[in-house]
C-alpha cells in the first residue's frame, strides 16, 4: 500500500503535498476513537505501519525528499510549506510510539530530516520554528524509554546544546513568549536526558531555564516536572554528607529559582483590590491562579525533597525586606504593596507548612506571629484582614496549614488556636469568596486543636 501510493504520489511536488497529507492521516488515524475497527484489524495495521517505518517511511520518503529539497526550483514559500509539511508528517509518525528499533540508525539513515529540523529552529517563519520544537522535544520524549537506540541523536543534541543556548537567549531577548515556550520544551528534554550529569556537575542549562521562566508571560507549567525531579533525585543521594554538599552546590540556583516563584505568585494591584468586591472569583482571574497552583506544586516539591528548611530562609530574608521601614509607611499605597508583598510570601510559606510537624514549627515563629498580627484588631480600628479579602484568604489558609503541627502543642498553643478560631468564624460571613477556605481551615482546627477546643463546644 506505501509502496503503490509513494509511486502514484511521487511526480512533482503538488503530489509530494498530497503523499504527505495521506501520510499524516495514516499516522495521526491510528488512535482515532471515532473511526471504529476490529482489534484484530487494528492490531495488524499496527504491525503493518511498524514494520515499513524505517525503510518506506523514514528513509525512502522524508529522508528522500529533505535531500531533493534544495534542487527543487519553486518559490520560496512554497519550498518554506513544503519543509513545513514534511516536519509536520514526521511529527506524525514519531509520535506512533514505533518500535525504538526504527530510531536505532536515525543519524546514519536520517541525518538530512533532523539537519532540517535544527535548521528550522533558526528559521525566521514562526510556524516552521513550532513544528521543528515538537519534533525535536518529541525524538527526545522517546529517548527517555530506549537510550541505547537514540544514543547517535542524542550526542548530536548535546553537541548542539550550546548554539541552542544562544538560540533561546535571542528569543528571551526578543521577548517573544510563544516562541519562549516551544524553547522551554526542548531545554526542559534537554535536562531529562542530562540529569545525571547536571546534578554531578552542574550546567548552564539550568540558567537558561531559570532565564525562560523569568519572562513575564511566559507558561510555567512545562518546567515543573524537570525542577522537581532534579531536587528530588539530589535528596536521594545516599551519604548525607554528600547529600548537603551538592545541595549547597545548587544554592545559588535555588534562590533564583525560589525568587523567580515570589516574583511570579505576587498579586498585582488591581488584582488584590477586586478580591474586596468579588462574591466569587471571577473568571478574570482564573489564569493567575492556575500559575499559582503551578508554582506552588513546585515548592512542595522541592519541600517534600530537601526540607522546608532547606527553602524557608529564602522566604524569612523576603519577609524581612518586606518589613523594612512599616512603621513609617503612611501612605494608603505604600501600605497595599506591603499587604501584597506579605499575602505573596504567606502563600508561599503555606506551601512549607503542610503537615508540618509541631518541632518544625517553631522555625516559623516569626511567620506565625505576622499572622496573629494581620488577623487582630485595635480597637475600633479593623484588621489588614478585614480591610483587604485576599489577606484575610491567604491567613485562614496559612492557619489550615499549621493546625497539625499546633494540634501537637496542646494547651501550651491555646492562645494560638483560640485566635485563629474566633478569625477562622468571620470567614462565614462571606456566602462564597472565604466560605469554603474557612470551612476548610475550621475543620482541620476541629480535628487537629480538639484538646483546645472541646472545652468550648459545650
């Protein structure tokens, strides 16, 4: 069948379009659930497709027609949509999960497809530079299962690291984020096949990824796995003091990395006021959030790796630099950055705190009493919580977080647990924006702080 349609699709490059076309539909058709085939026929068009990858496909088609390309006398766009096309059926077929056998002699059988896919990289045409990423990310993805059989491709990639270090540079220069991410996905490969000799010693990819995630619009959903693998993977090195020598070793990298999460978890301004006239939150700022939820699965990774403590310093110097100079703050202005800065950094230590234990506790006092400080009244003057409901979300959610470790404290915390309880209560006044946070939050109180609490249920 590929042999009688390559024949009848071969004359010029008009038909070349159309073999190609058919080709994308018998790869990307495989898995089509609407199109309904007997498993046994499936299974043997599976076979089929497998067993004429290597030769018909990869090599007598796109290897074939990527070495033509340049003899063909046709209009530049044409030739930019034929390229376009031929990377985006190779995409196609290398995504059919084929046996890794097919990818054992890429660089002997195929070296002008994947020339074509770096070159394509530093093409100026946007949709080109798209297909050439997933293509690469995609052979990458592969190598991960059956290293043996991609060794070849993957010694070219790391030969080419460098001069894709100073590709994506260009691209964070330029501020373009679409283009940002597509380079993320490569380097964040890149570090999934290096990642034994990143943690032995170290590599300027990482600077990189930390430079992709610096950019404002840029997604960080793709970095979060690679982060919390590399941290991972460094807590499980066996002697401990090897263990606390390598991650002193990537300090450096961490706090970067740990700022960079700060920077980006930070409400702006107009953000933090709507809270105060939202019943619900709007959908307005659902983007913002989901990065949140993002960012905030990669400190509890990283926690669950190396320790709160191995994080919670980073916070306690923001913290403190955040504190600097409050009592001279006067100005309505000066004092809702404050509020942010200190809802940003509570957020981010909520992610520490998760069932931590009571000994641990005592590490975070100085967070703990800005709490009690933001959730108490004077007088007839109102809390910061009060005043502003993002504060008041983010402190019934950071007293959710403790309620185990203070639980362990008994008596000796009731002051504590009193207090937090009485503000946990005010969050039912609002009938949707802190409902189900100070629900939440007064359960876990119940649960955990019961000692404390049962005298008053009475």
């Amino acid at each position: 069948m590929i042999s009688d349609i390559t024949l009848a699709f071969s004359g010029d490059i008009e038909q070349a379009f159309c073999l190609l076309r058919i080709l994308k539909y018998m790869a990307e058709d495989c898995d089509n659930e609407q199109i309904v085939v007997e498993e046994s026929i499936k299974e043997s068009y599976y076979n089929f497709l497998d067993s004429h990858a290597r030769t018909h496909i990869f090599k007598n088609i796109f290897t074939q027609w990527v070495c033509n390309l340049h003899s063909l006398n046709v209009e530049p766009a044409k030739l930019t949509f034929l390229q376009n096309r031929l990377m985006d059926t190779f995409l196609a077929w290398i995504r059919l999960a084929l046996p890794a056998e097919v990818f054992e002699n890429i660089m002997a059988e195929n070296r002008p497809v994947v020339d074509l896919v770096f070159e394509q990289l530093a093409s100026g045409d946007d949709e080109n530079v798209q297909v050439a990423a997933n293509c690469l990310v995609e052979l990458m993805k592969s190598s991960r299962l059956a290293k043996n059989n991609f060794a070849s491709f993957l010694d070219l990639v790391f030969a080419k690291q460098e001069a894709l270090q100073e590709l994506t540079l260009r691209v964070i220069a330029s501020g373009d984020c679409e283009r940002a991410e597509q380079f993320t996905n490569i380097f964040v490969e890149l570090g999934f096949a290096n990642m034994d000799q990143i943690i032995a010693s170290g590599s300027p990819l990482l600077e990189v990824l930390i430079a992709l995630l610096a950019m404002e619009e840029s997604a960080c959903f793709a970095q979060l796995s690679f982060w919390r693998n590399l941290f991972r993977k460094i807590s499980k090195i066996p002697d401990p003091a090897d263990r606390l020598i390598k991650l002193q070793h990537f300090e450096g990298v961490l706090v970067k990395l740990i700022t960079l999460v700060v920077q980006r978890t930070k409400m702006d301004e107009a953000t933090f006021l709507a809270l105060n006239r939202q019943s619900v939150l709007s959908s307005e700022f659902e983007e913002f959030f989901a990065l949140r939820r993002d960012l905030a699965s990669l400190l509890s990774g990283i926690c669950k790796s190396c320790g709160s403590m191995t994080i919670y310093p980073i916070l306690s110097q923001f913290l403190t630099n955040a504190l600097q100079g409050e009592s001279q703050m006067s100005a309505a202005g000066d004092l809702v950055r404050l509020y942010m800065d200190l809802e940003c950094l509570l957020f981010c230590c909520a992610q520490l705190t998760k069932n931590i234990e009571s000994g641990e506790l005592s590490n975070l006092k100085d967070v703990v009493l800005l709490v009690q400080k933001l959730i108490a009244s004077n007088g007839e003057q109102p809390s910061v919580c009060d005043q502003y409901t993002a504060m008041q979300l983010q402190c019934t959610n950071f007293i959710c977080t403790i309620t185990y470790a203070l639980g362990k404290f008994g008596t000796e915390a009731a002051s504590e647990v009193k207090q937090f309880t009485e503000f946990t209560l005010q969050g039912f006044r609002n009938a949707e924006l802190t409902l189900n946070t100070s629900a939440s939050c007064f359960l876990r109180l119940c649960q955990d702080c019961a000692e404390v609490l049962s005298p008053h249920t009475e």
